[in-house]
C-alpha cells in the first residue's frame, strides 16, 4: 500500500474521538486563504469507522506533515445502495463559521424591541434625545467600538462580540499580536445582518491579513487566529518544474471615474465623483481613455439637525443643512465607494498557476511553502509577484500522495467553479436585502 501522509481523525458534536479515517479510495483536501476550505474522502461500505462518520454532527482534523490543514464538520454523504459499494463524504473548514454567523447590529438587544422605548438592533448616536416609538438619534448599523484601535483587534473583536457571547461557539481566540498595526477607522464597514465574513473582509484586505480557524488534533476547541503572509525566497520557474500549468492575464483598466449613487430617493438623491473635460486623472493620462462606471452606496449616515422638517430631509443639499462634521461623515462612504470602484477597475495581471513539489520546494510543514505565502513568478521572461492561494492534498489508493499549491485562481474542478459562482449570486441578492 502506498504511503499517505494525511493523518484524519474523526470526533462527535462534543469533540470527543469517535474513529479515523483509514484505508480510504480517495482523499481531497482543500484548504485556502481567501476562500472556504472543505475536503471529501471516499471509503468502502464496510469501512468500521463509517458510523462515527455518519453520527450526526460528527467532525474531523486533517493533519498533514505537523500541520492541521483542515479541521470541520461532515456536511453530506452519497454513496451505493447495494452492498460492496463507496461512500463520498464531504467536509468543510471550520471558517465556515465566519459565513454561517450573521452579525447583530446590537448583539445584547432583541431582534424584536420588547417596548416601544427599546432600540431592538439598533444604537443611540451621540447627542440628542431618543422619542418612544420613532427612530430619531438611532442608528441602524454596527458600532464597532472606540477601544479597537489594531487591525487584528478588530477582527478578534467581532469574532468575540458575535460568534462567542452571543452564541457560545467554543472557539479560543489566540493572543493579540498587533497584525497590521493602527487601524484606519474609514476602513470599518457599516454593516448589518451580513456574515461575520463580510464585517473582517474590508480590514483583511486592507491590511493584507487572512484568518485561521482550527481544531488541533484531539482538542477540544475551536482555535482562531488573524494572520500574515511569508515570503517564499525562491523565485518559481517553468524550467525548475515548479510551474506545471495555468494562464496568466493583463487587463488594461476598466474605469477611471466611479460616478457614486448616495443615498436620497429620485431628484432628493445625492451623487459624487470626478467630473470635466478631458484627461484628468493619472490613469486616464496613462491609458488615454476615459472611463465612466456608476455605483451604487446607499448606507452612508445621515445625522440630520434634531427637529427639522421631514420635506428639509433632502441628501443632495445635505452640505447647506447638515453640520460640517456630519456631512463629512456621511462623505467618508461616498469616498470609500468612490475608493472601491477605482481599486475594482484598476489594470490587472491575473495569474491562475498550478505548481508542483520538486527537491527543492515543497508545501506544507514546518519548512514549506504555506497557504497565503508571497512568490515571485518568472513566466515567458517577465517577473510576477502573487500569493499561494490555495492548495490540493490528494491522496489516490492507486497513485498515491501529492500536495500541489496553487496561485490565484487556477480551477479544474467544475463543482467548487459552481460553488462559487452561486456563492457570489447569494452575496449580491443577501446584500441587497440586508440594505432596505
């Protein structure tokens, strides 16, 4: 029998041991920087472990070479109705918690106000009274408090806030080491009733950091930590045999003036952008094209003086009525859209690479190179600088064991394309909602 270096041990709801995975046809583990990790593994029907695996809440740790590369509940099975047949069971990482936890606007309050003088998921802005039975000074998003001053801080706060004191996950947060250092607060979403995922990704991509949640072998908890990139100091190449297969792509930029649709309704609504005659920005100067693309960002905060009229409420003259400091808040999310759409059509070189081990690169471990990792890529005589994005442990009982890092976005598996792209459909239609 062929060697298999991936050590996966199976638990009950409570975490406690209930079985192993041996002697298996088939394992795939997929674990990833940006994205949801999951795993299957096929065995024969009468493997002895098979009960462990389909007791209800049953769960499992992947360990490769010391290192946990996945950890998560069994979340479906499929196999042969007739005897002598295989069972597929499918796994996902334990960050699908980030996903499956919709953050409270205000986690210590009720969905449903049990007064007419309660909040319910809502907070009082600063000044002003609150009325009973009307929304004046309430803000209607999440407060992500003053105390978090780090990027790390703010991620391990909402985890903290959402996942264990409003929920009781048994997850342990690991110490704060500062990651990313001082946090720009205009980096903090306004945000409510979306995935946990949602509030950390703005920071995480602004300060270049990823998360990990894991199970260590045989423990009894949940393990979440913020972390950073390496670098790998080896520059890949074609002829090392480290490249294996892929494409890559340059994108000349696809928008040069983000035209923003704020809030307001119809001829009330206010808009912001670049505006003029000609070559005005740097990248239109360069590309000689100008680019006009309209976005929507109807989640500003509108602090209107107490007691002005309803008719007075209009976005588009918000400057000549509202106080300087509000207005400049309410602008801060007009900017960050403006920010956005500008970053989203900016030029672009995608890379879509898979590699493979050689004697002198290798995944995983203690001395591998390891998911989220920075590489310098030497592809037809050009340098590119990318990052490991993901990777695929397979294990064959006929071919045997073979780790393959992967670069951006390379994909020859039809069902996690579709996975995908059903993903991002639910995000944009939850969004929309999430919005009114």
């Amino acid at each position: 029998m062929l060697d298999n270096p991936l050590e996966i041990v199976v638990y009950d709801k409570d975490f406690n041991v209930t079985g192993f995975v041996v002697d298996p046809l088939f394992e795939n583990i997929v674990p990833s920087w940006d994205d949801q990790g999951y795993g299957n593994f096929r065995l024969a029907a009468d493997n002895p472990h098979i009960d462990a695996i389909e007791e209800p809440g049953a769960r499992v740790t992947v360990v490769y070479d010391g290192w946990v590369a996945l950890s998560g509940p069994v979340t479906s099975w499929d196999g042969d109705i007739l005897s002598g047949g295989n069972v597929t069971y499918q796994v996902l990482d334990d960050r699908h918690l980030a996903d499956d936890t919709v953050l409270f606007v205000a986690p210590d309050n009720p969905l449903m106000p049990e007064s007419i003088s309660d909040l319910g998921q809502a907070w009082k802005r600063p000044g002003g009274d609150l009325v009973p039975g009307q929304v004046n000074n309430q803000d209607g998003y999440y407060q992500w408090p003053d105390s978090v001053t780090t990027a790390e801080a703010a991620i391990k706060w909402v985890v903290r806030d959402q996942m264990i004191e409003r929920l009781g996950h048994p997850i342990t947060i690991k110490p704060d080491l500062g990651r990313g250092g001082p946090l720009d607060r205009d980096v903090l979403p306004r945000i409510r009733f979306d995935p946990v995922r949602e509030a950390m990704n703005p920071i995480l991509n602004a300060y270049n950091l990823g998360i990990r949640f894991w199970q260590d072998p045989y423990g009894k908890t949940i393990n979440f930590d913020v972390v950073e990139r390496g670098v790998w100091p080896q520059e890949l190449t074609v002829e090392a045999g480290i490249i294996v297969g892929g494409t890559y792509q340059r994108r000349a930029p696809t928008a040069t003036r983000p035209i923003i649709g704020g809030n307001g309704e119809t001829a009330a609504r206010a808009f912001y952008g670049r505006e003029g005659r000609g070559r005005l920005t740097d990248r239109e100067l360069t590309y000689g094209r100008i680019l006009e693309v309209f976005r929507d960002s109807t989640n500003g905060q509108m602090i209107w003086p107490e007691n002005l009229p309803e008719e007075k409420k209009v976005v588009k003259y918000g400057p000549f009525v509202m106080t300087p400091a509000n207005w400049k808040l309410y602008m801060k999310t007009l900017l960050k859209s403006e920010a956005d759409g500008l970053a989203e059509g900016a030029a672009k070189t995608n890379l879509a690479l898979k590699l493979a081990e050689t004697e002198d690169f290798r995944f995983g471990g203690t001395s591998g190179i390891q998911i989220g990792d920075v590489v310098k890529l030497n592809i037809r005589g050009a340098t590119y600088v990318d990052s490991i994005s993901s990777a695929q442990l397979v294990f064959t009982r006929d071919d045997g064991f073979a780790a393959t890092p992967i670069v951006g976005d390379y994909e020859d598996d039809p069902d996690a394309a579709l996975a995908t792209y059903v993903s991002n459909l639910t995000k944009a239609i939850r969004r929309q909602a999430t919005r009114k």
